[in-house]
C-alpha cells in the first residue's frame, strides 16, 4: 500500500491507483494522512470536512466515511487493519515507507546528517531523491485548514531543502549546473532571499559578474517594493564582496548557511537581522528572590533541558508582586543559553482586549525574519510556521500578564533547545508540562532593602530601620506598593521617613496615597476585581460592604 500527499492525494496498491470514493471521503483520508498513526478525534476530522459550518449529522456523516474507507482498503488487504477506532476518533496505521511525507523527512534528516560529516556529495544525492517525491503542491486540490496547515508545515520543510541542497552543490562547484534553477526559484520565490543570494553566487562563480550584480538590483528592488526595506545586511555584504572581486567568493560553500541537523549542530545559525533580543530592559533596583531566581535557572538549564522537550516555567502571583520584574531578570541571566534570540510580549491579560494568539504569532514571525506578507492567515497556520523557525533554534520565550492557557498554548514552541517563562494572575494549571511558581510578598529584610534602592535614601534607611520596617508593614510587603513609596521619597528627599509612615497609616486614604505616575496600586486591584467571575464579584464586594475587620481594603489579597 501507498499513500502519497505530496501532490494530488493518491492511494496506489501494487502500483495501481485505489479508488477511495467521493469528496468527503477523501477530506477524512486527508485528514488522518496528516496526522499518520496518531489518533485524530472526531472534531478534528469535522473541521476537515466542513470547516465552521458542520450539519447536525455530522458525526454520523464520519462514521459513515471511516466505514466506506475501511471497505475500500478491506478489498486491498483484508488481513489488515488500517485504520484503527480509538477514542476520541480513529487511527490510520501506516507501516514505514508507505507514506511518502514520511519519507521525504526521513531523506531530509539523511541528507542533513550526510553534510554534517562532510560527504557534501552524498547530501545532495539524498536531498535530490527526497525533493524528487514531490509531485505539486502538498495534497493538492485538497481543501480545508486542517490539511492546509500541514501542507504549508511540508512545503517549508522542501524549501528549506532545496536551499541546503543547492548550497551543497554550489560547494561541489556545480554552479553551472544550477544556475537555471536559481533563476526559476528567485522568481517564483522573490521574498526567499536565499534563492536571490545563491542566485548571484552562482553566476559569479561562473564568471557572470554583471548578471550577479542585476540579480541584486532585481532583488533589492523586490523588498523595496513588496516590504518597504532594503536586502538584508548578507546580501548587501555578497554584493559589495562581487564588485570587489574578493577572492573568498570563488570556491568553498555558500557561507552563512547551517547544513546539519538540528541536534548535531547546535542553534540554527541566522542572519544577524533574524536574531530578536525584545527583552525590556533589566530593573536595576531588583531586590531578592534568590531561591526563585536559582529554581528558574535549574529548570532551564542547559544541563536539563536537552532530554525534557520544552521546560516552560510559570511565575504566579498577586497583581503587584513582582511577577513581570522577576521575568525579565531570569530571562537577561539566562540569555547566554539562549544564542539563537529572547522574544518577548506582553500578553495584557488582566485587561479588558487581551491580545490575540494569532497577532502575538505575526509579531514573533516577522520578529523571527518572516516578510510581513508572507504571514499566513489562520491562527494553526502561523503556529506551524512559528514551531518551523523555532526548530533547532535555542531561543527563550517570555510571555508576560497571559490571561489563560488558550492565549499561551498556540506560543509554545514544539521541540527541545527553546523554553518558555510566563506571568499569570492564574496558576495556568492546565498548561501540560508547566512548572509553577507562585510568588508572595517580599519578606522584611528584602523589603527594606528594595525600598532603600527605590528611594535612594539608604543612609535614612538605615538610620531609621524601625521606621522602615513600619512602612514595609503598611505597604504588606508588596513590591508594587513599595516602588510607589520609594518613588515618592526619592521625588521628595526633604521628607523624613516618618512623615511616609503617617500617610501610610490612614487605611481609609492609603489607595489614594499608593498612586505615583502611572503606578497605582487601585488599578492593579480594580484589574484583580474585573477578573474575577460574577460569584467572586459578589462575595468581595458583600465582604467589603460588612467592613470586614479582618481584611484590609488595598490589599490585592493572595
């Protein structure tokens, strides 16, 4: 048996074409191909057939499909069971070789490796018979987001192939012979630079000095027109290497391009312009939390990481409590372990307009080197796109004030050598594979010291410790509060301790003391209130109003 999906979808047995019945039929098939010999739910083989707009009979409908396709492959081999029932849907069991997606990876990773050790000749032959079981477009004529993301997922993997294999060939001196292709590729790819940049090194090497330099104009002209930039900084730099004949160009392998595999070469080597730092800047007044600051490190380091998949760390907490602050310094310690690149968003998910994944998603790919009009549509399709470039890399991923595992799981990455720091009012306890951290109030002795580095008055601090200790008590502790009080004292040297204190005290005005800037410590507890559900509404505001003696009407609570 066969199954071949890069092309027009075909099911060949002993080289003769299987007829597998009508469109929806073949929708499934397409469906359960993309996911081969893992189990695709009901659900997911519904949006495969009908999209957004499923008929009440709609699982009888897949029922009836998967029935009509374990009959046409009963009459192929009988003794078989290809496609398997297994909650919440079906299997379809593909035995290696049948499967030419499969395939083509496994000649991709053969070929990878083959470069790896050196043997650039034998890397070409592999790449060149995997790239020949393409037919067309990846399940061509196939409609449907569920296919469609796959598809784009393999079409990426070809391409980036092809890229490695003419890389390969260009070292073996083939610029002859490929010459003709780069010239196809760069005008049926004009926002692929890498077909431009091999296309100029090929016609230089074959003494065509002139039609190089042209290639780059068309190039430049391309990325001014479409984007609204200028070729990259490698390209600008292969340009000016041609006019100055520089003797580097002549022989060897196209520079700047990885040609192993992931795992044996470490981070996926990019264009300085592809290597994103968004961290904000670290917080030089940061005081305390040591243990958590040491557990991060333990949880993503690179010791650990290597055999686990993706360490994703979860720092939660009071609105206040430092969460965002202690994001940013682990991630600025650990960016040494992180070569390939910081990406960072604040997800405002304690607002009313959290960001959408799918935005979050264009912003990391165009951060990754994405054009802007190479961005796919869908949500699923610039996932696969983002776990594609993340693949190999060794990248951290910051994602502060998420509102809920929704909003975070699209963002995760897909492989080992990239990790994940959140920020989260909520526990996010439902995000598979997660390590929580809950953070509470700063203790007294941190306390005092992060106000004494906010305000600035250490000498004051220290003469008047008890009076130091009485704010951290009137603040409880919250970081948030304590940056507000010590901004006020720096703004106000000529203010003793002691008069902070007294305006502190009154807890009926202490809100309205707690508010410097655009730091207040009401927004963040209106924040708090507004995400909680109506039954949590109703109970804070019923407890507020019977002036509960044990609460303390700032407070953000724990």
């Amino acid at each position: 048996m066969e199954f071949r999906v890069l092309g027009p979808m075909e099911v060949l047995c002993d080289g003769r074409p299987v007829p597998v019945g009508g469109a929806r039929q073949r929708a499934v098939l397409a469906a359960m191909l993309a996911d081969a010999n893992r189990v695709v739910s009901v659900d997911r083989l519904i949006t495969a057939v009908w999209a957004e707009h499923p008929p009440p009979t709609a699982r009888h409908q897949i029922r009836t499909s998967v029935s009509g396709l374990r009959k046409v492959f009963a009459r192929v081999d009988a003794d078989r069971e290809i496609i398997a029932t297994k909650p919440p849907g079906y299997a379809l069991l593909i035995e290696p070789g049948e499967l030419d997606a499969q395939d083509f990876l496994a000649k991709a990773a053969a070929a990878r490796a083959a470069a790896a050790e050196g043997d650039l000749a034998g890397a070409a032959g592999t790449a060149r018979s995997a790239l020949a079981l393409w037919r067309g477009p990846a399940w061509d004529g196939i409609p449907g987001e569920v296919v469609r993301a796959e598809a784009t997922r393999l079409e990426e993997q070809r391409l980036g192939l092809l890229e490695a294999c003419l890389d390969w060939e260009l070292a073996l001196g083939r610029h002859h012979e490929v010459v003709g292709e780069l010239m196809t590729l760069a005008s049926d790819h004009p926002l692929r630079e890498r077909f431009h940049y091999l296309l100029m090194l090929a016609l230089y090497r074959g003494g065509r000095q002139a039609q190089a330099l042209e290639a780059y104009q068309r190039a430049r002209a391309v990325f001014q027109d479409e984007l609204g930039l200028d070729p990259s900084e490698e390209l600008q730099q292969l340009q000016q290497a041609i006019l100055a004949h520089d003797p580097g160009l002549t022989a060897g392998p196209a520079p700047a391009r990885a040609v192993a595999t992931a795992r044996e070469r470490g981070p996926v080597k990019r264009p300085p312009g592809h290597i994103p730092v968004q961290l904000p800047r670290d917080i030089d007044d940061f005081t305390g939390r040591g243990d958590e600051l040491k557990r991060i490190e333990a949880i993503m380091g690179a010791e650990n990481s290597a055999g686990r998949g993706v360490p994703v760390v979860t720092l939660t907490g009071a609105g206040g409590v430092g969460k965002s602050a202690l994001a940013v310094r682990a991630a600025h310690r650990l960016a040494d372990r992180f070569p390939d690149g910081l990406l960072y968003a604040d997800l405002h998910g304690t607002g009313n307009h959290p960001v959408r994944p799918a935005e979050l998603l264009a912003r990391f790919l165009r951060a990754l080197g994405v054009p802007g009009s190479a961005v796919p549509g869908s949500l699923d399709e610039r996932a696969e796109l983002y776990r594609n470039h993340l693949a190999g890399t060794r990248r951290l991923v910051v994602l502060d004030a998420a509102a809920d595992e929704a909003q975070v799981r699209p963002l995760l990455p897909g492989g080992p050598g990239c990790a994940v720091l959140i920020t989260s009012r909520s526990r996010l306890t439902a995000l598979a594979g997660s390590e929580v951290i809950a953070l509470d109030v700063l203790g007294t002795a941190d306390a005092v010291e992060f106000l004494a580095a906010v305000s600035g008055r250490h000498d004051d601090v220290a003469r008047e410790p008890e009076t130091a200790a009485r704010i951290v008590e009137l603040c409880d502790g919250l970081p948030l509060a304590l940056r507000i009080v010590g901004a006020k004292l720096a703004a106000r040297p000529h203010w003793p301790l002691s008069r902070m204190a007294h305006r502190l005290h009154d807890e009926q005005r202490r809100l309205d003391e707690l508010t410097h800037g655009d730091l207040s410590v009401r927004h963040t507890i209106d924040l708090s209130y507004r995400a909680l559900d109506p039954r949590g509404q109703s109970r804070l505001g019923g407890r507020a109003c019977r002036h509960d003696p044990t609460s303390r009407p700032w407070r953000p609570g724990r």
